[in-house]
C-alpha cells in the first residue's frame, strides 16, 4: 500500500510517497513462533496474536499469548509463522 503524507513547506505543501507494508496478522489468529537461537529453550510454539504493535525499523511487532505461559511476549513477524 502506498500512502501519501503531506508536510508543510514554506507556502507550499509537499507531498511524499511512503511504501507501507500491511501486517501480515490479524488480532485473534493462532501463530507459530519461533524464538529463534537466542530465544528460550520451550517457547516455540502455537500462540496468539493479542496485539498490533508499533514498527520496530521496518519490521511489525506483535503482543502474542501462548496458553501453556502466564504471561505475554512481544514477537518481530519474522519470528512467527501462520498456525494450524
């Protein structure tokens, strides 16, 4: 997708293109994540998106809940895949 923003000059505005990526998941949806070989040992798993986060850099973030784990992760799209 492709969004126009428009910036004020002096006296004029000045419109710029900006590629905007859209998420690839949707709140609710059941992902598998992968830590990856930093992560730790067990929380690779199903999991599902809680929240849409804010880009870090050019990547989208992700609040995700596994059922097995009391509490929440945050996940670049990278780490996570689509679930069964």
């Amino acid at each position: 997708m492709r969004v126009a923003v428009r910036s004020r000059g002096v006296g004029y505005h000045v419109f710029q293109e900006h590629n905007v990526r859209s998420n690839k998941f949707i709140v609710g949806q059941t992902v598998r994540f992968t830590s990856g070989t930093v992560g730790r040992p067990g929380a690779g798993g199903n999991y599902k998106i809680v929240k849409i986060l804010p880009l870090e850099g050019d990547e989208h973030q992700y609040r995700i809940k596994s059922a097995h784990e009391p509490h929440e992760r945050i996940a670049r799209e990278s780490q996570l895949d689509r679930g069964p």
